[in-house]
C-alpha cells in the first residue's frame, strides 16, 4: 500500500516475478549510487549488476 502498488497482493510465489520486472525497468546506475552509502568499502561493486539480482532471483 505504501508503493502504491494496484496489482493483486504479492504472494510467496509471485514476489519474485513483480522483483525481476522492477529491477528490468530501473536506470542501474541510480540503482548503484542510491545503495552505495550502504556497501561495506570493501565491496567489489562490480559484482552488484542486474544480471547477478536477476539470477539470485532464480531465472
């Protein structure tokens, strides 16, 4: 409700597809900067990619 999200109610098994099509559509590199304040330094950043998200998410 926070979202305003207008779909049906996320479900354990529909979570994942309404990630993966979010993650699809956002600019990356606001992804990185937004999350970055966040990251030990230590981090290899580039290890956070969309397609990395994309599998963790299975598929």
């Amino acid at each position: 409700m926070q979202t305003g999200w207008k779909d049906a109610p996320l479900t354990e098994s529909t979570w994942r597809n309404a990630v993966r099509q979010r993650l699809l559509n956002l600019k990356w590199e606001r992804i990185i900067e937004d999350v970055r304040p966040f990251l030990e330094p230590t981090i290899d950043l580039n290890l956070l990619t969309r397609d990395n998200l994309l599998g963790l998410l299975g598929g």
